[in-house]
C-alpha cells in the first residue's frame, strides 16, 4: 500500500510540474540582471511576481551581458530547448549602444521569430525605445522594427522594456530622464532593484498573457 501511495504522489508531482509554462527570457544584461544581487534582477522579481499572481510558469534566464541581436540569433537554437514552451525576447539595446545598422537588428530579430515559430514556441517581443543621438531616422527605423516583426509574425508585443518606469513621469520621451534617474544605477542604463520592480509589475500582465496562451493551445 505504501509503493502504491508513494507512486501516486509522484504522479501528482509529475502532473503539477508539467501544467508548468516554462518561459525562457532570451536577452542582454537588462534580462541577466547586471549589476544586481541575484534575488533583485529581471528574471527572479519576474517569477516572484508570476508566483503572486497564481501563474503556473516558470521563467529560465537566458540573459547574457553585452549580447547584441546576433548573438541572440547566434544562440536561439540551444536556448530553444524540448522543455521551452514560450519565450520573451529583449534584444538591440547593445545594437544602439554601438550604432549598429537598424537593418541588421531587424534581420537579427526576424531570425529569433523564424526560428521560435518552426519550433512552435510563443513569443513575447519587446521593444525598445532609441537614443536620439545617432538621428531621428535612425530612433524611427530602430523603434520600428519590433511591432513590425511582432505583426509579422503574430507574436504577442510589449511596446518597451522601461514602461514601468516611463509610467512614473508623465510625458518622459526616454527611461534616462532626470527624474527617474533613482531608478537606475550608477551607469545610468541598468535598473537598480526598485527599478526592476516597478519594470516587472507593467510587464507581468503581458508575461502572464503569454502563459495563457501556450496553456490555450494545450502546450
């Protein structure tokens, strides 16, 4: 009687961990948390909050500092594992960062996309907003290129990566405005840990539409 109960209760455990969303969050050092004590980055404050709100899903860092667009292509396939069943994607920060070629970033993107969609994984993209510096061209075609690709290829998409903290000044044209400067740390690109919080609460409604989703369409 114990084997059978024992058997029972790992298939209960097997079952609840299978009903599990698993989420990988393919990005740069604002996904891996740069700078920040493991428990306060992206990735944990993400699943703390997923947790709090009763959604089944488990988020995986795939977040690797100073990546570009490339080397988030460069890496998709292995990040797109058996066991991934959705996927956000935060990439061209670092592309901006150095000036490179919006194009590229697009076609970098559209790579991540094709690959997700042959591998029937969801994706949440999220855009970023362009520093003025290199032209009003240049932000145009950078800022443009997610919900373009998010049309494309039908993808669920989060207009920002820093509308939290937009959000805390009416009518700000960039996360790096005065203001919120207290949201940031000392480099003054990466969110400090209140940052973070204030980032994931805006972006966990979409996160969660995500799991939704997969779960919709009994994956």
């Amino acid at each position: 009687m114990r084997k059978v109960l024992i058997c029972f209760a790992f298939i209960l455990g097997s079952t609840a961990q299978a009903e599990e969303v698993v989420i990988a969050a393919l990005g740069d050092s604002l996904t891996q948390g740069y700078g920040l004590p493991a428990e306060e980055g992206f990735v944990p404050q993400l699943q703390a909050w997923l947790d709090a709100e009763g959604v089944e899903a488990t988020v995986v860092n795939a977040g690797v500092s100073g990546d570009t667009t490339a080397g988030g292509l460069a890496r998709v396939d292995w990040t797109l594992t058996p066991e991934v069943d959705a996927m956000i994607v935060t990439l061209g920060g670092n592309d901006m960062l150095r000036g490179l070629d919006p194009a590229q970033a697009r076609g970098n993107i559209d790579g991540i996309l094709a690959a997700s969609k042959q591998a029937k994984v969801d994706v949440l993209l999220v855009g970023m907003s362009a520093p003025g510096n290199y032209g009003a061209s240049y932000k145009a075609d950078f800022e443009g290129l997610y919900p373009a690709l998010a049309e494309q290829y039908e993808t669920l998409f989060y207009p920002d990566f820093f509308t939290g903290l937009l959000a805390e000044e009416e009518g700000a044209a960039t996360a790096r405005s005065e203001t919120i400067q207290r949201y940031f740390q000392g480099d003054g690109i990466h969110p400090n840990a209140e940052g973070v919080s204030l980032i994931v609460g805006d972006i966990g409604p979409s996160v969660a539409a995500l799991a939704a989703q997969v779960k919709d369409q009994g994956r």
